[in-house]
C-alpha cells in the first residue's frame, strides 16, 4: 500500500560498485516477512526507529518486484550459465558434510545462533530446482565466506533439491550437480527409508540421531570396523540432511528453533519423482538443461517434510514445512494425512482420544491447512452417516477419523453443525445439530474435489515405521 511504515532499522550495509547505504529495516506491528534491506533513499527521519517508504515493500532495492516468478518448469529449454575456471571437487568435499564449505564445529554453530545478526535476513531468495523462491525470515546458516557469496550476489543462496546441499556461488551449485556428487553414497533421494512409494509421491523416514539401523548389507560379510565406519558415514549422511533441510525450512518458518540438534527427531520427507532420460549418447556426463546425470534413472526431489519428537505419544507432529511453489497444491495436506496414518498405526495406549494432535503454537498458515484438513474429514463423515440414517456422536467422529476431541469440535464450529445439549448427569455439553444445512457439506466437499489435490493410497503405506510401530493386537484408524 502506499504510505509509510513505522521501522526499527537494525542493521546497515554498504553494496560493493553501491555509494548508497542500504539498511535492513523490522516493520513495527508487521509480519517479519516485510523485513528486507532498502536503500537510504528510502528511509524518512533519522537512522534510528524511524518510517520507511512504503514502496520498499513492494518492490526491491533494484526497483523489480519482490516476488519473482518461478524459473521455467523442467520440461522447457531455459538454458543455464556455465561453470567457467571451477575446480573439480575432491573426495573430501563430497563426504565431509552435506553442504558445499567445510564443517562448522558445535561452538562456531552456537555463536551463529545466538548471534543478533542471525535477526538480520542477508539471503534474499533461494534457488532451489526451477524456481527462485523469495526468503521469508531470516535463517541462521552458518559460514562467514557463505554469507559473503550470498551478499556479494544479490542475496541469493543455492540449495540443491536433491541432497539439500547449499552454496552462495552459482558456479559452485553448478560444479556440485555436473560432477554428479549427487549421487555420493548412491542416493538419489532422502538418506531413509521409503515408507510410501506410489505414482508420483514418495515418503521417507529420517532418523535425526543414531536411531536405527538403513544398510543391513555390510552384516555377515564385512568386518566389525567396517560395519561401524558404514554406519557412522550413514548416521553423519542423515544428520547433515536434516540439519540443512531444518536451516531451509527457517527460511520460511518464523518460529523454528531446532536447526542444529536434529538427534531427538525423526523426520518425514515428501519428495517428487523425477524421471532422468538416457542422455549418454550425446556424450555428456550430465544433461547440460537440468544438469542431472544423463544416465536414465529416477530422482526424488524435496517437496516438504514434517518431524516428530521420539518418544512422544500426545503429538503426531513437530514441524511442518512445505516449499512455498508447492503450498497451494495439497502438498501440505498430503503430508498431514500421513502423519495420521502413520499415528494412527502406533499402539493406543489412551483409546478413544485419537491418533494425536499437531503441536502448538501453530503459525497462521498452518492453523489454516489444518483446519481445512479437519473441516474435509468431518464433513465427509456427516455426509457418509447421514446418508445412511444416522446420527453419530463426537466420539464416533473420533474413532473414525483419529482426530482428537477438540481438533474434531473445532472443525465442528467451523461447519456451523454444533448444537447446546444435556448430558445423562445433566450437565451442559456440546451435541451434533444433524438438522445441518447439507447442501453446505455437499459444497464443501465438491470444493475440495475440485481443486484435484494428491490423493493417498494408503493400503501402499508401509505398514511399520521404524521409529513407531503398530501394536500386534491394536487396529489401524481409517484416517
């Protein structure tokens, strides 16, 4: 809107070939997604808490809009810039950790934490596959000559949507993906194990720690030292991955805390699947379009993933983040159902309150997609019941579909379908108005149906997670 904003400027910085100086500005009463840099023309008063141009949040510093469009989808002819005068990376650089610099040790790690310039957001945008994705929040990635690179590009950080692998050198990602470093350890998707695996979508269970075994090949063939240096690469393999892909989600999560200590969570990763064409008569390594290797195969690439603390009953989700190209296509969705099913598959130990709840607090949006999620479930049950001539109370809906009483209420106030009632001791309670208008179920239900989101089979679903199985005398839900 045009007008000005009351801002706390927190930091400044001078551009190089720049004379002006820019400053990252916190807009006072605003979502932390309006902070960004703006030139000192921007700025009205003196360099302390002060007003900003409203036209610096709209556009940015360069005079383009803030939110670019994404790049062109695998399928078209975009050509990419070359990688001139790079070296090759050596066997080192591709074991020694996920990301592209070297290992930060835990002290340099906590520092960047705690540091007030992990407030400042110095990654502007972030290139991830075929799309430029702007950076909602700051995300403390740690690596001073990473943010150098970042900031003398523009503000752009590089993540491989393969490995979550990351650089804020163009020429660096580029040399990452044509020496097919990608395929180090021979992963082309998640370091886990596929639990689901159907038509387009698969999920992976992560363990974050040292939680379970995922190559038992090495066993009755090698020798005691070789299954533990295996299985110690393996471990550091997945520990990487979930710490960059919890720095990734930063970006676009303002509340998220845990980046580093990844040993207490078991992650679920939803990638896409990507078919490679044999290129190899071209003689090229890689094809020279999506950089990928020319050998025919299959990649599966990051979508979104939810976490889960180990040992935790009461929630069947920590976190959940999916890539902002993907939010308005049922990924996030996709990836709730799961966390039900797989909830829902564990020994019940308090029967009849449900397969678990998400943890709170929950940010704006995914208290939406939530409620969305409960809205369909419910209303599908008062559709189905109704139908058959009957009515079912609160604790059926429960039983049926593994949400908790109150995610169920709430869903039940957001139809419009609750009703004051007395229960047998005469106290006041909450009862299912099945008088409810259902032209409004049906509409709801053909809006959903409409928008043609991903649907899950869940009889593909690994039955037994490793991390939390189900009971031998204990039923599913049918969530």
């Amino acid at each position: 809107r045009e007008g000005k904003y009351n801002v706390e400027l927190l930091q400044d910085r001078k551009p190089p070939g720049r004379d002006e100086v820019e400053y990252f500005i916190r807009v006072l009463g605003r979502d932390r997604r309006m902070d960004r840099w703006v030139p000192e023309s921007c700025v009205v008063g003196p360099a302390t808490n002060t007003a900003v141009n409203a036209d610096a949040d709209r556009k940015g510093t360069n005079g383009a809009r803030a939110t670019p469009p994404p790049l062109a989808t695998r399928n078209s002819g975009t050509k990419r810039p070359r990688a001139t005068g790079s070296r090759r990376p050596t066997l080192d650089d591709q074991l020694q950790v996920f990301r592209i610099h070297d290992g930060v040790t835990a002290d340099e790690q906590a520092a960047e934490h705690s540091s007030h310039l992990r407030e400042v957001k110095y990654i502007e945008k972030c290139v991830i596959g075929d799309h430029i994705i702007d950076a909602w929040y700051p995300s403390p990635f740690p690596h001073k000559l990473l943010k150098r690179e970042v900031e003398g590009n523009g503000g752009l950080l590089f993540v491989d949507d393969l490995t979550l692998k990351y650089t804020g050198s163009a020429a660096r990602m580029l040399e990452h993906k044509q020496s097919q470093s990608s395929s180090i350890l021979g992963l082309r998707g998640p370091p886990g194990i596929a639990l689901y695996d159907y038509g387009q979508w698969s999920l992976w269970e992560i363990d974050g720690g040292e939680g379970f075994e995922y190559n038992n090949e090495l066993i009755g063939s090698s020798s005691s030292k070789e299954i533990a240096n295996q299985r110690a690469l393996e471990t550091a393999h997945r520990e990487l991955y979930c710490q960059n892909m919890g720095l990734l989600s930063k970006l676009f999560l303002d509340h998220k805390q845990e980046y580093f200590t990844t040993s207490n969570f078991v992650y679920y990763v939803l990638t896409e699947r990507y078919e490679r064409e044999d290129q190899r008569a071209t003689g090229r390594p890689y094809d020279s379009r999506t950089l990928r290797p020319a050998v025919g195969g299959v990649d599966h690439l990051f979508r979104g993933y939810f976490s889960r603390e180990k040992g935790q009953t009461d929630y069947n989700l920590s976190c959940i983040m999916v890539l902002p190209p993907w939010q308005r296509y049922g990924v996030g969705r996709m990836l709730i159902h799961f966390s039900y099913l797989l909830a829902g598959r564990e020994p019940r130990t308090k029967r009849g309150l449900g397969a678990g709840t998400p943890e709170r607090p929950m940010s704006e949006l995914g208290k939406h997609v939530y409620l969305q999620f409960w809205k369909s479930r419910v209303a599908l049950f008062l559709k189905e019941w109704k139908k058959a001539g009957l009515q079912g109370t609160v604790a059926d809906i429960i039983g049926h579909t593994g949400l908790e009483k109150k995610d169920v209420l709430k869903a039940l106030h957001a139809l419009d379908v609750l009703m004051d009632g007395l229960s047998s001791s005469g106290s006041a309670t909450l009862e299912i108005d099945w008088d409810f208008d259902a032209a409004a179920i049906d509409a709801l239900l053909a809006t959903d149906a409409a928008k043609k989101y991903p649907v899950i089979e869940p009889s593909e679903l690994c039955h037994v997670g490793q991390c939390f199985g189900a009971g031998d005398d204990d039923e599913s839900y049918e969530v």
